[in-house]
C-alpha cells in the first residue's frame, strides 16, 4: 500500500491549487519528493502537511463527500493500511535512509561495492546512454547512485528522511521471517527517465561541442513545469471565478470533472466478475512488472476500441538485447490472446499500443482509465 500512499502524495501535490502553492514552487517540492531519498526541512514540512490532509481523505468520516482523489471503493483493511502510512510520515522518528540506500546498493553490487565507480559509469555509458539517456550527466547520475539525490534545484540543507520511498518487506531471517523498513525501489534507472529524457522544446536536447547544453534535471524541471502550468491553465478556464467558489475537502483542482478513483489491491483479477465493469474501461495502462496480468478475461471490461498501453523493457537495465526483444515479444502475444491487436505502428521502444479488435479510440470514449 506504500505505493498507492506515494501515489496519492504526488497526485495531490501535482493537482494542488495555484492560490495555495505558486506553479514553481509546486514543480521544485515534486521533483523533490519524487527524486530524492532526502529533503529539504521546508519541503518535510510540506510533506506532513499534505499526508495531514490524505489521512482526512481516507478516514471514514470523508467518505461521503468523494473529492477528486476518491478512496472509497478501497477496502476497509486497505484505507486502514493507507491512515497509517500517512500517520507515519508525519512522525519525526523516521529512520535515516541513508543507512538503507547504502545497503541496498551494497547489496545489489556485492563484491563489486568497493569499485562502485566503474559499475555506475557502466551502467551510464553503455546501457542508459545506449537507450536514449544521453543528456543523463555523470555527476547528477553518480551522486544519485550514490544518494539516491537527483534534484537539486536550491541551495540548503537537504538532511530530512523522504519517508514516501520507505517501505516495509517481509524477509526470512534464520527460521523465521522479519518485517524490514528501508528502501526497496530503482537502483539503476534513476528517476531521470521519468521526465528528463525528453522534450518537445527541442532547444532543452541542444548539444554544444558535442556536449548537452541543458542537464536531466533542467529537462526535468522544464517538463513538469509546463504540465502544471497546463493544468492549472486548463482549470482556470472552467473556472473563471474560482475565487468565489467553494474549496473541497482536498483543496484541489477538478480539472475537467475527473475524478481518479483508487480500487482494491485484488481488484483486477475480480473486475470482470462485476457487471458494473463491463465493457467500462477504454484506456488500460500496464507497466512492465504486471504484464502477466494480461489475460483474456481483460476483454471482458474494456469498452469497444478500447486502448492498452503496455509498458516495454527499455529501461529495465538488468536485462540484455536478447531479453529485452523476448519480453517484447512476450508482451504483444499476451495482448493478442486477449483481444487487442496493435493499433499503429510502433514507433516508440518504450511502449506498446493496443487497441481492442484493432479499432482506434474514439474522442468520446476517453473516458475511463
């Protein structure tokens, strides 16, 4: 659930309203919160703030009013799980990642820990260089091997645990098993990839003696920034007079009447059980660790042209040519067993497009996703 809480941290910071955070400022605590394993004390407090007000957004005493981030059809267990977990942001007594960041990379590294150095450089020139990463940079890259610290977009003191990439596993211990809090996520691909990699402003991709004018965290800021400003931009003109009009439980944009609604852990193999789904949604995204859940009872809830989205293997770094192609190939056959068939040809590496019974997505039907 850890995973459904930071997603809901970011959703909530991204939709936040212009007269409570300026669109700057919003960019610099996203990035921050989304890219480094330590923060800034202002950015913490931020933080506690928002998970203040997500702990008022799961309780039961909110479930009436549905907002913009609607958790009611989690279950009972679950909206517990999540109240916890924003609880334990807010406490001060979060353990230091640092510890566990360099665990996990002394873990993840083995014997080749003490000559780090030269993994990271390799893993930089030869894979994410080789995959599109090139405006990646050696020193942002390496200090974020290192630190897990990929933004750094002010000068301060960056020295507060970020307690939304902290999560609990439950590992075997002689005997017995052990739950453990530390970090588990990406220790390779860097959240570079997310949003610094490319960019219509192609003034942001300009090389200089065959050197990148512009970094990864440049493009970053550059992209997320414009996004905001787009949202913000597009709820104004719903809006006009949004200064009269009464702020939601959430204090957030309902941009276009969407709403984004959080479903059970369990839910996907038991939706199309569910007459209510049927046939309901008409864009589906996938990531690449849940492709196997592509099976073709899927059909059963997608609307008529409905759009699959799939992610591919670019940028699981792990994983060679050769394994990559496979599970490229592994992706459109579990697509064709359940119904979809490529909708145009492909031109982009990381992903794939499928469109039930080979139709396009129509303009009304973008609906549900």
């Amino acid at each position: 659930m850890e995973v459904v809480a930071r997603q809901m941290l970011l959703l909530h910071l991204a939709l936040s309203r212009p007269e409570s955070m300026g669109v700057h400022e919003k960019t610099e605590l996203f990035l921050e919160v989304f890219g480094n394993s330590e923060l800034r004390s202002q950015t913490e407090e931020a933080l506690h703030q928002v998970a203040r007000q997500l702990q008022r957004c799961v309780s039961e005493q909110e479930m009436e009013t549905r907002g913009v981030l609607d958790a009611a059809l989690l279950k009972f267990k679950e909206r517990d799980q999540l109240f916890r977990i924003f609880q334990q942001w807010v406490r001060s007594s979060t353990p230091s990642i640092s510890t566990s960041w360099d665990a996990r990379l002394r873990q993840h590294l083995g014997t080749r820990y003490d000559s780090r150095g030269g993994c990271f450089d390799w893993d930089l020139a030869m894979k994410l260089h080789q995959k599109g990463g090139g405006v990646i940079s050696k020193q942002q890259y390496f200090r974020w091997r290192e630190r897990g610290f990929a933004f750094e977009m002010r000068e301060g003191i960056y020295n507060r645990t970020n307690a939304t990439l902290l999560s609990t596993r439950v590992l075997p211990h002689r005997a017995d098993k052990v739950a453990v809090r530390g970090y588990w996520g990406d220790m390779v691909s860097s959240p570079y990839i997310s949003f610094g990699i490319e960019s219509q402003d192609q003034s942001l991709l300009r090389t200089q003696n065959g050197t990148h004018v512009k970094t990864a965290q440049d493009i970053s800021f550059a992209n997320v920034e414009t996004l905001f400003q787009a949202l913000s931009s597009r709820w104004r003109s719903t809006h006009p007079e949004s200064n009269q009009e009464p702020v939601n439980t959430e204090g957030l944009m309902n941009v276009g009447g969407v709403t984004v609604s959080f479903l059970p852990m369990d839910s996907l193999s038991k939706l199309p059980e569910k007459k209510k789904y049927s046939k309901f949604f008409h864009t589906i995204y996938c990531s690449a660790s849940l492709s196997h859940q592509i099976t073709p009872s899927l059909k059963q809830i997608s609307s008529p042209g409905a759009v699959l989205v799939m992610e591919l293997a670019r940028f699981l770094l792990e994983l060679n040519k050769e394994q990559e192609e496979s599970f490229k190939h592994k992706v459109f056959e579990l697509a064709g067993a359940a119904g979809f068939e490529p909708w145009t040809q492909q031109e982009d590496d990381s992903h794939a497009i499928f469109s039930l019974n080979g139709e396009g997505m129509t303009s009304e039907a973008q609906t549900h996703v």
